[in-house]
C-alpha cells in the first residue's frame, strides 16, 4: 500500500511523535517496501516555509533538517507532473483554496495512495471517496 503523507504528519513524525495515532507511529515504525512512505514534493516547500517563518523550531540548517526527515522515514518524494497539477484545479465537491492543499490531495489521488492527515477540512472533503484519507 503507498502512503502519502500531509505536511504536519511529517514534522509531528520528526518532532512529536506522540501527536499520531499509534495506528499512523505504526505504519511508520514498520513499514517495509510493500509501503511505500511518500511526500508531495510541495511538502519540501512548506516544511521550509514553516521553519523560515519560526513556526517550526529546528536545531539544524533548513536542508539538513529536511534531509534528515526524509531520509529517516524513508520517504519517497513525488514531483509535480501534468497529470497532478490538472487534477489540483479540478478537484471535485467543495474543495477549499489552498494550492499546497490542492497539489497534495492530487498527488494522492494520481497514485492511489492514502493520505495520512489531521487537516479536518481534507477529511470531510474526502468522505464521498474523492481521495483515500487515513486520520493521524
């Protein structure tokens, strides 16, 4: 099963783990191959932002930090393609103005992965089966 995973989920994995569900600390903890772990290269960007704008406090260079959360979640990153920014702009129901957002949600939705989120927006727009969401 592929997972992608929403910015928050990434840093709370990286800095407050005990913020996810164990059924979240689990799939990360065990994952193997059969899993894959992934991000939204639009992930990089915000994690960046935060950290930039103070609302993450890191004890490391910006890159180093960000190296380091992929690398130890093993996280495959997933870029941009035509397909994902189209469906971005397309999404269907009611969903709400955030082009992070937006770009995450259709990067699950492109690879039939399931996004792992706590956004509760996201979570509500995902009810009809617009995109697979699992709650952290």
């Amino acid at each position: 099963m592929s997972y992608l995973l929403d910015t928050h989920i990434v840093c709370w994995a990286n800095l407050e783990a005990e913020r996810l569900s164990s059924n979240v600390q689990t799939i990360l903890e065990q994952s193997t191959p059969l899993d894959k772990l992934c991000i939204a290269d639009i992930t990089l960007w915000e994690i960046a932002m935060l950290i930039n704008k103070r609302r993450l406090v890191i004890s490391l260079p910006i890159q180093h930090w960000i190296e380091q959360c992929v690398s130890s979640l093993r996280l495959q990153i997933l870029p941009l393609t035509p397909e994902i920014v189209a469906d971005s702009v397309q999404l269907p129901g009611n969903f709400h103005s955030d082009p992070a957002d937006q770009l995450i949600v259709a990067t699950a939705r492109c690879h039939s992965a399931t996004l792992i989120t706590r956004d509760q927006k996201i979570i509500e727009w995902a009810k009809p089966g617009f995109v697979n969401v699992l709650a952290a």
